[in-house]
C-alpha cells in the first residue's frame, strides 16, 4: 500500500473512534520494537511451573496438564467462533470442527508423553503431594462441554429418565455425570474435591449454561436450514467430534491413568479421592454430545 493510502487508511480507522492519529503516529516513535519473547510472553510463561516436590518428573507432569490447560484454550476459542457466527454455513462450521477436533486428537496422542514420558516409580512419589488436587477439577473442561451440547446431555444418566422440565441450572448442576466422582449419592455428601471445585467454578457454570443455552455447537447444528445439516461433510466432522472427545480421548486418559493406579501393589485411589473408573469410562455414563446422530445399536453400545 502506497504511503499515502496508509496515511488516509489509519485517518479513517482512528477518525471513526474520535482519535487523532498524529497522536498516535507520535506514540510509534517512542514505541519499543516488538519482539518474540514479549509477544508470547515466554518469560511469565515459563516462570509457571512451581514443584511441590523434589521428584524431577512432577516437573514433567505439571508442564503436561498446563499444555492441556492452553489446548483446552484454543477449543473454547474455536466453540465461541461458531456460537457467535451468524448465517453459518456448512463449510465454516466443518472447518471448526475439524479444528476442535485436531487439538483433541492432539490432546489424545499427548497421553504418550504420560504413558512413556514420565517415570511411574518417580509419580507415585510425588503423587500424595498433589491431594486432593485432580484433573477433575479442570473448569476449562466443563466449559468446553457445555459450549458443545445441551446440558441435558451431561447429566448423570440415572437421573436423566426422571428429569424435570423445569429444573433450574443450579439443581441441574448437581446432577451432572461428574457429580458421581464426587458424592456419595446415599448421604448425598460431597467430598473436599468436590465440595471445592463449586466454591469456586459454580457461579461461572451456572452463567455457561445460560449462556450456551442457544449457541452451543448442537444449538448451532439444529438451527441450520435442513439442506445444510444434511450435508455429509458436516455430519461426519459432528458425530467424529462426538466420538473423539467422549471416546478416543477419555480412553486415552484412562488407559495412561490405568499404568500409573494400578500396579503390583494394586489400583490406587485418584488423587481427589473420585472413583475414576467409572468417572471415566464411556460406557458407565454414555456421554454422547450429539445422541440424535447415533443409531439406539450405536449409543448401547457406546465405548464398547
């Protein structure tokens, strides 16, 4: 772009917000080359990773859930961008898609790292350090959960053929699947991770709940005209989404956790204390984000 253009173009961009752009052509010359570190903020980054332990490998194992803190990031960016966009079309909504789903099959392939990368004698040293601190309590995951389907879905599925139409987000909240690694459903007891997780996560739950109520990638699915949501392309990209998260990916966290709980000693309680088995395990609890495109023989038989 010629130099006067530019000048007329940032005219226009700072002329519409009642700025005067000598003004900030003035600030440009004081202004600091940007550089690498600054913008992705490496310093502050990497400044994060405080051991409880002297064990070399937490460092390893805190590096791993803070990588997957930032993936879980990029796949809440991604649900927003649908949730926001308006006329949507196939195409736009397929490539969202196979961008959440990218960063899962990432997340799922990470369990490597896990599974071979870190030294199980070393975890269960350091392990003990970490309660009753869990992945569990990952509120980004939740989030990402809500963003994607009805909550409807989430909840616990012994309750699900007697839920009221009425229920509020709040009592709904205590009926979510995760409630079972939590509480003990005779004295309804819930246990310190759990109990601590809503302390701080259940207002912003209850707000995600609200607020996806209308543009989750399910709500975003549905209100498409007809000839789009038969699109192969999209259904596909939908029900491979579906299956990754709930499937592939817990089936990775649960096969890394099983090397590391279950050893010559025997299993081993989680961290946070949660019956992680069942917690875990599709087909307990049959999380499925999009049932009306399964087949009745496909949900039976969910993460068989």
């Amino acid at each position: 772009m010629e130099h006067d253009k530019m000048l007329d173009a940032l005219k226009d961009k700072f002329g519409a917000i009642n700025q005067n752009l000598d003004t900030h052509l003035e600030g440009l010359v004081y202004a600091k080359p940007l550089t690498y570190w600054d913008y992705i903020q490496v310093d502050s980054l990497l400044s994060l990773q405080t051991q409880r332990t002297t064990v070399k490998d937490e460092m390893v194992f805190i590096l791993y859930h803070q990588i997957n803190e930032l993936l879980f990031k990029m796949i809440l960016w991604e649900i927003d961008q649908v949730g926001s966009q308006e006329n949507i079309t196939a195409d736009f909504f397929v490539e969202r898609l196979q961008r959440i789903t990218r960063y899962f099959d990432m997340l799922t392939s990470s369990f490597d790292i896990m599974g071979d990368g870190m030294d199980r004698n070393q975890y269960m040293q350091f392990r003990t350090t970490l309660t009753p601190a869990s992945g569990f309590q990952s509120a980004q995951y939740r989030l990402i959960e809500f963003g994607s389907t009805d909550w409807r879905n989430l909840i616990d599925f012994r309750f699900k053929s007697t839920l009221s139409q009425n229920i509020s987000e709040e009592d709904a909240l205590e009926l979510m699947y995760w409630q079972a690694a939590g509480k003990d459903y005779k004295t309804g007891k819930k246990s310190y991770l759990l109990a601590e997780f809503e302390n701080k996560y259940k207002k912003v739950f209850i707000n995600a709940m609200k607020d996806y109520e209308k543009t989750n990638l399910w709500q975003k699915f549905v209100e498409l005209p007809q000839e789009v949501r038969d699109t192969p392309s999209l259904i596909e990209a939908m029900r491979y989404y579906d299956r990754t998260v709930n499937i592939t990916w817990v089936m990775g966290h649960y096969n890394a956790a099983l090397k590391y709980l279950e050893g010559p000693e025997g299993t081993s309680e989680a961290t946070g204390g949660s019956d992680w088995k069942k917690y875990m395990l599709p087909q307990y609890q049959k999380r499925i984000f999009f049932p009306e495109l399964w087949s009745s023989e496909e949900i039976e038989n969910w993460g068989k």
